[in-house]
C-alpha cells in the first residue's frame, strides 16, 4: 500500500473540502435535527461527506467508506482498508459560531490506524499523522508529549457528563474539577483530541463517542506518545460508539483509578 501517496491524496480533499465549507457561509444553510433537537445536521454536511466519498470510491474502489451521514459502506468491521470520516466534527458550532468545527478522517488497514487528520477549517490548522513517522500540526513536527501532574493539568470535558447516570458516574467525575486545574469544553471531539496532541490540553474525557469522532484524532494523538482507552482501559471500539480516555502517560493510570466509574 503507498501510503505516502494515500497522504498526499487525502491532505488535497481536505483543503478543498475546508474551502468548499468557508464558502458556504455566505450561504443559506439548511438545518435539520438527527436522533435529538441537539443533535444537527447540515446540508454541508451531507455534501461534504459526499464530496470525499466520491473522490475515494473513485480513486480506491477496494477500500470502504464509514461516514457519519451515512453515504459510505455498512461497515461491521475494520478488515481491509476503511476510511472513517466525519465531514464537520462539531456542526453546533459550525451553525451557531462559524468556528470551532473540524474536518476528522482516520484511515485504517485491518484495525490498524495508518493515517490521520484532523482539520480547524477556520484556523486552517490541519493536525495530520502517519503511522510511524510522528505527527505534525501543518508542517511542524509535533514533539512527544511529556509527563505532567493532575494539580496542573486542564482537562477537556464536556459539562453534562457531572450529571450523567447511563454510562459513567457524574458524581465521582466531579471530583477531576476540584483536583484539576482546569476544565475547558470546545464542542467537538476531533479538536479536543488534537488539542491534548499538541499539548493544549493535557486530557480529554467522553462517555460516549462515534468512531468518526475519534478515528483520526487517535493516529494523531498515539504518534505523540499520547494514551488512548475508553473507560475500561482497553482498545476503542472504531465500528460501535464508546467511552474515550485521551491524555498525557502520566495521567491516563491516574484518571481512570480516581475519577472514572463505569455505570453497569
């Protein structure tokens, strides 16, 4: 597989995608809501999902698409070449800011997570990873990430899960606000992630994430030396949502002993 090129690919439909989705401020866009009233969706969305599908069917017809729209393939596994793509990782901001959103594509080969990308359309900030050869926000090198402590460590963390009773105990992951110094919520998981691979952020907690929220921020953040479970501290699942724990090695041990309780 040539990889390189696969890179060299992708990074150009990305740049023409985030043109494409700056355009579209200038335009009327049609909202509509998915599984809840929270839950968006754009026509951008489903024109940029499109977009590189059609491109990556055309140029890779072996390989599958996993799409959040769901234009791709029905994907059960990760056996061969599967691309997961999120057209617009944080589309409440994409419709209520105009910032804060993000182009995510992990592309794996048999589970394994070969490249990464996470695109700021409007920083035109592009965090891109290739298995084994490191990670890089535009075209500088991003360095391994070092220890640090809980005391002075800002953690990225959504508000509602304080309160969540389904999947983690709300009440125990309070304890991280009291111990840490601080918390920071963006509203999308893909930057949140390449913010903890270039050290913005120290960890990222979600109870519960799509694959395509988290499939390129994880090539990303492992070619930093970054940890990366769901809550029980074992491997994602990138077919089915789960839990994410994204954080320098020092705390990844820390957080989930003293602050994660997994709810039966």
């Amino acid at each position: 597989m040539d990889w390189d090129k696969i890179d060299r690919f992708t990074k150009s439909l990305i740049k023409e995608a985030g043109h494409k989705i700056r355009n579209s401020f200038f335009e009327r866009i049609q909202i509509e809501s998915k599984s809840n009233v929270n839950d968006l969706v754009t026509n951008i969305d489903q024109e940029i999902e499109q977009f590189f599908i059609q491109n990556i069917q055309f140029a890779f017809p072996d390989h599958r698409v996993l799409g959040e729209e769901g234009y791709g393939d029905q994907v059960t596994t990760l056996n061969g070449v599967v691309w997961i793509i999120d057209p617009i990782d944080g589309t409440m901001n994409f419709v209520h800011q105009k910032r804060n959103f993000a182009i995510s594509i992990g592309v794996y080969e048999d589970g394994v997570g070969m490249l990464g990308y996470i695109y700021d359309v409007v920083r035109d900030e592009l965090y891109a990873a290739k298995n084994g050869a490191g990670a890089y926000l535009n075209d500088e090198r991003l360095p391994r990430l070092s220890d640090g402590s809980i005391e002075e460590a800002v953690i990225g963390v959504n508000a509602r899960w304080f309160n969540a009773k389904r999947y983690v105990n709300g009440g125990k992951l309070l304890n991280l606000v009291a111990d840490c110094r601080g918390t920071r919520s963006y509203g999308s998981a893909a930057l949140e992630i390449a913010y903890v691979a270039s050290g913005k952020l120290d960890a990222y907690i979600s109870g519960r994430l799509s694959p395509w929220d988290v499939a390129g921020g994880v090539v990303i953040a492992q070619e930093v030396g970054a940890i990366t479970t769901n809550f029980k501290g074992t491997t994602l699942n990138f077919v089915q949502p789960d839990s994410l724990i994204v954080s320098r090695p020092s705390l990844h041990a820390f957080i989930l002993q003293n602050y994660i309780e997994v709810n039966a």
